[in-house]
C-alpha cells in the first residue's frame, strides 16, 4: 500500500440563469484555483495498481465562494 499526495491547478467554471419578462439569460465565470488530495494505492498485479484519492479545491461565481470535492477511483500501469 502506497500513500499518494495530490497537487495541482484546478479550472473550475461557475454558471447561472435567470429569467426575466419570458426571456431566459445565461452567464459564468472560469476561474483558477490550486487544488490538494490525498490517496491509497494498492497494487493488484505486478505494475498494476488500483488508487483512490480524495481531492480538494475552491470555485467562485460573482462574490459567492464554495468549496469543491472529488473522490475517485482509478488505476495504473507502470512498464
């Protein structure tokens, strides 16, 4: 078993609509942010790995802010 850690630059969009006299507006924002996480892997066969990670990041539209989270599931192959 393997602990990874996780860093990186996240482009994360934000989008909203409102309506208005029948008619339907669209807007959003990108904006970068770095991200963080952390993870297992565990190696199944030899040179392959099944991972799995927790990431974390922050997105903004406007003056709201939130936070952002990813769990995934992957594998690897190392030759």
């Amino acid at each position: 078993m393997t602990g990874l850690v996780r860093l990186g630059v996240a482009s994360n969009r934000g989008e909203r609509s409102t309506s208005s006299f029948g008619f339907q507006f669209f807007s959003s924002e990108t904006h970068t942010h770095p991200y963080f996480g952390l993870g297992l892997a565990v190696e199944a066969a030899r040179g392959l790995s099944i991972n799995g990670a927790f990431d974390l990041t922050k997105t903004e539209y406007g003056s709201e802010k939130a936070n952002a989270s990813l769990l995934s599931v992957g594998l690897s192959y190392e030759f």
